[in-house]
C-alpha cells in the first residue's frame, strides 16, 4: 500500500523518486508511516499528504478551519475516544456517522469505532493537525497549548531526548532549565494542570515495549489519555523526580516522594510512586486536593439512621471505630471527616499515618517511616504517653499494631483505624486471625464501617430512567419499590466527560456492637453468623444501602452491582 501511495504522490508531481526512496528509509528505520516521514522531511505539507491520501482511496477531504461541528453530533462520540484514535464526528447523515481520520487506510481503528459506537460510520479525511485542534475547539479543552497539541509536536519531529537517567549525575543541571519554554517541563505542568481540569485522582505513566501510556483515574475508573513517543520517557521520568526531589539516577529500586504545585489555581500536593518494570519505571501520581478533607459527617452521604449512629459512635470516651474497604474506597477521607468533627480546643488528637495524606490543622500528625524503625506499634507507644483524648492509626496491619491499638482503647481512648476487609462482619474474624484475643476484641470494638465508592449520575444530563423487569428482579426490587422510585441516567455531555456521571459518593455498612454481636465475637464465630446477628439488628448492608441511592436517583444499578453484591442470608 505505501509502494501504492508513494508512486501516487510521484505522478501528482508532489515528490520526485529521489524523495521518495528518502522517506522510505526514513520510515523504515524510524517506524513511521510513510506519509509522516514525508512530512517530517519537508517534501510535502499537511494538507497535500492528506488531500492525496483522500484522493488515492476515493474520500473527500475536509478542511476543519473555522467549520463549526453541531455540538448533538460531537456528543456521539465520547472525548475519551475521539482523543485515543485522533478522530473527530463531523456530521450525521441517513443514519450514518461522518467521523473526520487522518490515515483512511487504517481499517483497524474504523472496526473499532463501529464497535464502541454500535452504528454505521462513513470515513472523511482531514490533516491530523486540524482533527486535534477540532477535538481541543468542540470537547471544551482549555484554551492555549494542550498536553495533546505537545505530544503531538513531539511525534513530529525529530527531537531526540535522551534517556537523562542514564546520566548518572543529579538534577542541578535541570534545574536550570528555562522552566516557560522547556519542552518536558510544560509538558508536564500541562499533564498535571489536565488532571486537575478532569478531576483526577491519579496520573498513571506506565512504559512498554513500544510506547509510553498515560491514564487518569476519573471518578475511580481508568481513562486513557495521550500516549506519548516511548523516547520521551527518559526526560519525562526525570522531571517528576526532581519536582520530588527523588534521585533521577536511582533505576533499580521504588522511590517515593512528594510535589507541591499549583495547578489550576488550587494548590496540590502530590504523592509520587516510582516502581521498577520490565520495560522502565512505571510512576504513578495520587493528586491529593486539599478540598477534599474539609467535608463533614453529613456530606458523606450517610444515611440518616446511619449517620446519626455514626455521629454517636465517634462521640463516645472510648474504643475501637474501624472503617474498612479496598485500596481508594473513601477510608481516609471518612476518618478525617470524624477528625474534623472532634476537633476542638478542648480535645487533643494524634495520628500515626503511612503516609501523612493531608495536612490537618490543629491535629499532631506522626508519618511511619520504617528506615528508622518507627512503625504503628511504636508510634502508638509513644502516643499514649502524649495524653491524646483521641487516637488514628492509619492502618491494624498486624498483631502488634492491632494489640496496642486495643491496649489504647481499653486505658480510655477514642481510637480510630482501618482494615482491608469486604463486609464490616469480616472485621472482627480478621482482628482474631492476626492474633488478637477474641475476648479483646469483642470488649474493645464499638463499632465497623464498610464502605465502597459509586458514581453520581451527572446533574447537567441525567434524565428519567426505567429498568427493565429483568434488571429489577436481579437487583432484588419489588414492583412496589420500583413505583416509588426516581430512577436516573446521565445522557452523557462535555460536563460529565460524556461517562453520565460527575463525582463519587459512599455506600456504607455501619455495624454496632450490640450485646448478641459482642457475644458471637466473643465465641470466635464465623463471618456470616456474626453478619446474620447484625442483619437481624437493623445492619443496612452495602448493597442495600446501594440500592436505596439508585432508587432515589443518585447513582444507577449498574454502578450499584459494579462495587457490591446481593447478599443472601439464611
């Protein structure tokens, strides 16, 4: 097809045979296309490559400068996609979707929009140029330069970055960059500044074999983003170390390190990960936003029966308060929530943390570091000779840690942890099997929280939903339920990134101790008795409590099965 092409552009008088078998070896060594050779050679522009690739296929060219696109047909196509495949949706016609590609001899990438799209697409060609400046004009990208319109420059020319880490020396040098026009220095204030825009709470950069991928974690779902040159890596890598202040030279071992940046005009600590793969190192960056902490009980989205146990149970002189769930549930932020309400003059507070998330004001805040030997169970030691009227201890990872978090709560303090278990019952067979006494922790537990992270349907496009019977039957919900309910559905538009939700909210679980719980505790019995036991004391389960916000309308069923399931007790 390229022998095709190329012998196209000599009888249109575009190249002669001499530039041609240039460009051939141009490609064949850079593993480019044959037209992007081309034009990285300065033989021919843009829009002729273009014009001549539409011309050779039997497409029409369209030129995007200053054609607006009707906003109903870019929102047939998602952001997500259009920036994955460097394609834009140009018109609707009888049906078919006009969607506007830069290579019409890329078969792979139209079978795999008229699979995501589930509809007819007819193919338009335009300079790849033109198509990004369109996906940047009709997605609602901010204005002036782009992570996109960057990486996209990198690919086209022939910049070489280095692999910088292999310098072996530290950072002063880089730090002496001009940091306005350093190619890799905006392109990663951009990739921040981006996230930020798309609330991200984390930035991905993952090497492989062949290329670099970039993703942002929206809403607790994986979205891919720009996937820039894999020999960028190198500078890209060392960039984020030294904002770190991590040692660019160190490739063998996990880094860990922190940034401060100001992005978007909030002020962001990051959490930066560095971890050794096969293909590089992979970095992952958990943007932490202020913002974030600074809710209250109410606004986690509690039920009213729950809250108002939970508000009691944080309000008591003594015990243990564990909050459970997987890695990105909302622990932390529940925690510091409660931290938030007792935190008074008159109350002294102090968290042993790994690491230190966010900065709490008015409350000692210690971070593990295990090089010097300061783990939980010194920490808490050492804490309980602080006179503290209030405990959190990030995480009861083991026996020690659980026992002193145990021996804290019996001499009179309000001690607050977490534990990665599914249910909140499983909390208390998990306390016994790292080795706690039974008798402890039935004495000492007040109460557990599990909580999972759904998606809010989004407020600009949701609109009336209704299930079908199938749907409902699974979900476990009678037609009497289903009468009442107000069952919604994000459309999908430029303010929800076209995913029909905007924001997350909890789904939570509150177990109490009560004496008939407290008494299976005791006896050490299984997860599902001391379950039963709850359930039959009033105990909302996680999916119950999901389904309750999908009936109101907050979140879907879909999203509701996603993090939960329909327990079946005996």
């Amino acid at each position: 097809m390229a022998d095709r092409f190329g012998d196209f552009l000599i009888k249109k008088g575009i190249i002669g045979p001499e530039q041609l078998q240039e460009a051939e070896t141009v490609a064949k060594s850079r593993r480019k296309k044959l037209q992007d050779a081309i034009v990285e050679l300065g033989y021919a522009n843009g829009e002729q490559i273009a014009k001549a690739l539409a011309k050779l296929h039997g497409y029409e060219y369209y030129d995007l400068n200053n054609v607006p696109i009707p906003p109903a047909v870019v929102e047939l196509v998602p952001e997500s996609v259009a920036r994955e495949n460097a394609v834009i949706p140009f018109s609707e016609e009888n049906g078919a979707l006009k969607v506007l590609v830069s290579d019409p001899n890329d078969f792979e990438t139209f079978d795999k929009l008229q699979f995501i799209l589930n509809r007819k697409i007819d193919i338009g060609v335009s300079t790849k140029e033109s198509i990004l400046e369109a996906i940047n004009r009709n997605y609602g990208q901010t204005d002036g330069e782009s992570a996109d319109s960057m990486l996209q420059e990198f690919t086209d020319t022939a910049i070489d970055f280095t692999e910088t880490e292999d310098d072996g020396g530290g950072g002063d040098d880089d730090e002496a960059v001009d940091e306005t026009s350093a190619p890799i220095v905006r392109l990663v204030q951009l990739m921040i500044t981006e996230a930020v825009q798309l609330r991200a709470s984390d930035i991905h950069v993952e090497p492989f074999e062949d290329r670099v991928r970039i993703r942002y974690r929206i809403d607790g779902v994986l979205v891919e983003r720009d996937s820039p040159p894999r020999r960028l890596l190198g500078a890209l890598l060392s960039r984020i170390k030294i904002l770190a202040k991590m040692d660019i030279a160190e490739r063998r071992r996990c880094q860990d390190g922190r940034i401060k940046i100001t992005a978007g005009g909030k002020e962001l600590d990051l959490r930066v990960s560095m971890l050794p793969t096969s293909h590089g190192q992979s970095c992952v960056m958990r943007l932490l936003d202020k913002d974030n902490i600074k809710i209250g009980v109410r606004q986690l989205g509690l039920s009213e029966k729950d809250f108002r146990t939970f508000r009691n149970l944080i309000r008591r002189p003594n015990g243990i308060l564990l909050v459970t769930g997987p890695t990105g549930s909302g622990k932390t932020t529940t925690l510091y929530a409660a931290l938030n309400e007792l935190n008074r003059p008159d109350r002294k507070i102090i968290t042993a943390e790994d690491p230190v998330e966010y900065y709490l004001p008015g409350v000692n805040q210690v971070e593990v570091k295990h090089s010097i030997g300061l783990d939980f169970a010194l920490i808490i030691r050492a804490m309980l000779r602080q006179a503290p009227n209030v405990i959190l201890v990030g995480e009861m990872r083991d026996h020690e840690t659980a026992s002193m978090g145990i021996q804290a709560s019996l001499t009179g303090h309000l001690v607050f942890s977490t534990l990665h278990t599914n249910d909140a019952p499983g909390a208390i067979t998990r306390m016994i099997n790292i080795g706690v006494p039974a008798y402890l922790v039935a004495g000492s537990v007040i109460g557990v929280m599990a909580q999972r992270l759904v998606r809010v349907v989004c407020s600009k496009c949701k609109q009336p939903f209704t299930p079908t019977d199938a749907q409902l039957e699974v979900a476990g919900i009678t037609p009497e339920q289903a009468a009442s309910a107000t069952f919604m559905k994000g459309a999908g538009c430029s303010h929800c990134g076209k995913s029909g939700y905007r924001g997350r909210i909890g789904i939570y679980e509150l177990m109490t101790m009560t004496s008939k719980v407290r008494e299976l505790s005791f006896a050490g019995a299984s997860t599902q008795e001391i379950r039963k036991a709850a359930v039959q004391n009033g105990m909302t389960t996680l999916y119950e409590d999901g389904i309750h916000k999908a009936l109101q309308g907050i979140t879907t069923l879909d999203e509701v099965f996603r993090v939960s399931k329909k327990e079946v007790v005996d």
